[in-house]
RNA sequence: GGAGGCGUGGCUGAGUGGUUGAAGGCACUGGUUUCGAAAACCAGCAUUGGUGAAAACUAAUCGUGAGUUCAAAUCUCACCGCCUCCGCCA
C-alpha cells in the first residue's frame, strides 16, 4: 500500500511505476475518486460534529420541554448522517479496492520488460563444469542413485509429489544443518521457526493477497498454507511499534512451504524443481525507514546467499529483474540463479527484494525515533536455502563420468565424511 | 468439543449511558534543587484522518465489526484473542 498522500502529490510517478510494472491501473480516476471521499467525508464529519455538540447542551441542560426539542432537532440530523454514511461507505469500498491495487514505484535502476527474459545479468561466478559425457539431469540422476521417489510420491501426494530419500534425504538434512550454522554465528540474525498455517491478515499485509488467491492453498477455516516464511515473519511485528535502536531486526525463519503453481501448470513437470510442497530458510529484515539503508542490507542479503553458493560450489549469476517480473510491493528484486548443466541456462535458486514500506504500511508496523515521531519501517527479504531445489544443481554439477556424485566439500562432514555419492 | 471468566493508553489499573481521549500509579521528557547525581517538587506526555502557512479547529479510535440511543469504554449481537476447568489427543 501507499500512502494516498504520495499517490496525490506524486501521480506521474506513480502512474509511470504502474506501467513499468505492466500493471493497468488508472491513478487519476482513484484520485477522482478520493476527492470525492473527502467531499463526503467532511460533510459527514461537520454533521456529527453538530450532533456532539449538542448532545452535550441536552446533557447540561436542566429544562425538560427544550431537552425534547433538542433531541427532536438531533433525531433529524442523525437520518441524514445515516445516508451520507452510507454514501462515504460504498465510496470507501471502491477506494480500498483500487488502493491495494496500487502498486509500489521500482527503482530508477529496474531495466524495463515484461517477463523473465527480459531481466539482466548483473553478474556471474565460478566456472561451469565441462564434461566428458553427455550430463544427465537431476531427475535420471536422482532416480539412478536413489535419492527420490517420484512415482510414489504422485502415488501418495498427487502431482508434483516427491519423496526424499537415501542420501537425497541426507543430502536435504546436510544442507539444513550446512545453512544453520552459517546463520546461527551471523551477527545480528534471530533464528525462528515460523508458523505456515496463517490467516488472511499477514498474507493481505505482505502483498499476496488480494492479488495471488489461486496461488494459495486454502483451509475449510479459511486459513492460507503460506509459500513463504516472508508471510508469518513479517506478520511477527504486525500492529506493533518498534524502538529505532532495535533496528534493523534480522530474522532467519525456516517453515515449510506450499505453493499451488497454478499459473505454471506445463513447466518443470517431472523431478524436484518445481513442487508443491518443500522447506525453506528465508532471510526477512525490518529497518528504518531510509533508502540508502534498504539499499545497502538488499547488497547485504544478497551477498548472503552468494557466499553460500561459493561455498557450495555453484556457478552462478545474479540479475536484476525487471519491471513486468517485480510483485506488487517489490522496489527492486536480484534473482539468484545457478547454473543447470542439462538445461544449458541458469535457474533461480534465491530471490532478494526490497519494499521500502509498502508492506509494513499494510502490516501497520512502525518504529519511533528518538524524538518520538512514528515511522513505517522498510522491510526486505532474500531466500537464505530453499529446499530441495537447490539439491538439483548440486547434483547435475557434481556429477561424475562414473556415475557417481561428488559431495561439495562443504556438506561432508553431514554426510558421513564421504566424497561421493556412489 | 463442553462450561465459565476476561480483553481500557508504552506498562499497571480505575471507570456499568451524559463535557471521559479516558482518574491514580509506573515509565518517559523538560524544569527547579545539586559540585554532580539520586530523592523530592513542578510541568509535559496517545494514534490516525481532514482543514490550515501556523496556532488551532474537527472527526474517529477503550480487541474487531455491526446495532440501540440525541449521547456508548459503559447496553445488545457476531467475530477474534487470552485465561481457568472438563473432554480428546501428539
């Protein structure tokens, strides 16, 4: 959400982010619109002023037959605050509608575009392989070492269903273990384990809803399974009011994830890249509420998740997405992709982006500095590992002519001190 | 799932229809005092929207939303949350 304010002073900008973002929304008619709430709702302020006024001559006043007048009078205006009410209402609804639709302003260094393929390489890292064989892919490779069970899954959890297993287990849990380390001695980051079974609230608050419902698994309770921690770990602080020297706040959350892939029915259909349900660590920061600060923690998370892909040994690049692939809130977004040997081409693994504060204005959380004005904080996430994509890379990399599968160096000693999966 | 209780400002805690945005206390801020501090004393101290250059004025907010009333923290209903007891269960 942004502030109305912002959208009236500021509707070149806004309307220009919007077509950047190729999202259609009409700025000027939601600031006809909310003049038209501020005529109305003034009138019916002025009117209910009358009435507490005068509500308080009754209670003063001592004369019983100008007590009935008085009342009679009030009786009036309240029919006519009624209506007007009624008018400011429908007004109201259509404002929220078109001003949850408004989407954030990208940053002046967003390249223009439309999809994915029109976002750019920031940077690269580390040699890809070179074989001596034709590679195979993850799945043949999974299913040749028996890491996962794919048919039983589909068999037991429908499609996209997977079972993890053997050193494909082993190798998740490595990782897990691999990842919590490396954060557990990170300055300055909480480790939680954040709730997925989550209401409406949190998801409206970080910009999922209302835009993404059919991406969205939903409960009987009318409860959301969230695709991210993002969404429980942002609602921590919801309706809450920060001390600044708090900031910045630095979670690494770990939850399960569930994502209905609705809108990716045909793409990676077989293995472990694109599943319904999987685990993750997300990096989620709250910080004041200034550019430059939410500029330099977005490097910051960024170069978190690179340095775990060096360490992991994955060629990677970075690129910076463009307007038509950023969400909603999103200012400015890196995607991190490591390279797939059997497809030829990189595939996200990590996804870093901030929002200024776009999503603690919806979330209602703020800071007070020290002279104790209020602030909307600015908010930032960045995958930290999710899981088990990022096996996918790890094991078409490794592998070997052979057969077997080297183990980066770094998740040995969680693997049994071994160098191969054989 | 059943029975009961409760939800007031940063915290604590009064307040069951009428100048109550809300007593008192704590905390916080400023001042007096002091070499300095503590203590004491004095003063200040909610948020959001609107109008305004500002001062100020005005509306809303006592879990949330509806309702009754000229007037609601206070009465009614629904929902949410918390607590206690019973049941069930990892």
């Amino acid at each position: 959400m942004l502030d109305i304010k912002f959208i009236r002073e500021n509707k070149d900008i806004v309307q220009a982010g919007a077509k950047k973002k190729h999202i259609d929304i009409d700025i000027e008619a939601l600031l006809v619109l909310d003049d038209n709430r501020l005529k109305e709702l003034k009138e019916v302020e002025d009117l209910r002023s009358e009435v507490n006024k005068v509500s308080n001559d009754i209670a003063r006043d001592q004369d019983p037959a100008l007590k009935k007048q008085l009342i009679d009078e009030m009786r009036a205006v309240k029919e006519e605050i009624k209506g007007k009410e009624e008018k400011l209402k429908t007004i109201m609804e259509e404002w929220q509608k078109l001003m949850v639709q408004v989407p954030n302003v990208p940053d002046m260094s967003v390249p223009d575009g439309e999809s994915d393929e029109e976002n750019v390489e920031v940077r690269t890292w580390g040699d890809k392989p070179q074989f001596s064989f034709t590679p195979k892919n993850h799945v043949e490779l999974m299913l040749a070492h028996d890491m996962a069970d794919y048919e039983r899954g589909s068999k037991v959890a429908g499609f996209r269903g997977y079972f993890m297993k053997n050193d494909g287990a082993r190798l998740e849990w490595a990782l897990m273990r691999y990842v919590e380390e490396k954060f557990m001695d990170k300055e300055g980051f909480t480790p939680m384990i954040v709730p997925s079974l989550l209401r409406r609230e949190p998801f409206m608050g970080t910009g999922y809803l209302p835009q993404s419902e059919e991406d969205l698994y939903k409960t009987q309770d009318s409860d959301y399974l969230a695709g991210t921690a993002e969404v429980s770990t942002m609602g921590y602080y919801m309706n809450e009011i920060i001390d600044k020297k708090d900031l910045p706040i630095k979670f690494f959350s770990f939850s399960p994830c569930f994502r209905r892939e609705a809108g990716s029915h045909g793409k990676d259909t077989k293995g472990i890249f694109r599943i319904h349900e999987f685990l993750k660590y997300e990096q989620v920061i709250l910080s004041e509420a200034s550019h430059e600060t939410s500029v330099k923690l977005h490097e910051e998370i960024t170069a978190n998740a690179e340095a775990m892909l060096q360490e992991l040994g994955l060629p990677y690049h970075v690129v910076v997405n463009c307007g038509g692939d950023l969400g909603l809130g999103q200012v400015k977004k890196y995607d991190i992709e490591a390279w797939m040997p059997s497809e030829g081409k990189y595939r996200e693994t990590h996804s870093a982006s901030y929002f200024h504060d776009f999503q603690t204005r919806r979330l209602s959380i703020r800071y007070k500095d020290e002279n104790g004005k209020l602030y909307f904080a600015h908010s930032l996430n960045n995958t930290a590992l999710a899981m088990p994509r990022i096996i996918c890379q790890i094991v078409e990399n490794y592998q070997q002519a052979d057969g077997s599968i080297k183990i980066p160096e770094v998740l040995r000693k969680y693997m049994g001190d071994r160098e191969f999966i054989i």
